[in-house]
C-alpha cells in the first residue's frame, strides 16, 4: 500500500469523510483478519500436543 500525504487530499468535508470510512473499514478488516489468524493458530496448538 501506498503512503498518502495530507498534501495529497482534498480537505472537502464530504472527502475527509469518505476517506476516514474507508480507513476505518480497512482498520475493521485488519482486526477481523488478525483474529482469524490468532484464532486458527490456537487452534493449531492442541492438535500439535495431541500429536506428539
């Protein structure tokens, strides 16, 4: 991902707002894809133990 510069933006109110909405959905899909990830690895972790 690229980086913005504030420069770089339009500061219309309508603007600011759309480009919060997509930084906060891109921070919701972050967080879900990190639970995935910690909920699949603690899963890992009993069958690991059970295996041995």
């Amino acid at each position: 991902m690229e980086n913005v510069n504030f420069s770089d933006i339009n500061t219309d109110d309508e603007k600011v707002r759309v480009l919060n909405r997509i930084i906060d959905n891109q921070n919701q899909i972050e967080g879900k894809l990190l639970q995935l990830i910690a909920d699949a690895k603690s899963e890992e972790k009993p069958k690991k133990k059970g295996g041995k």
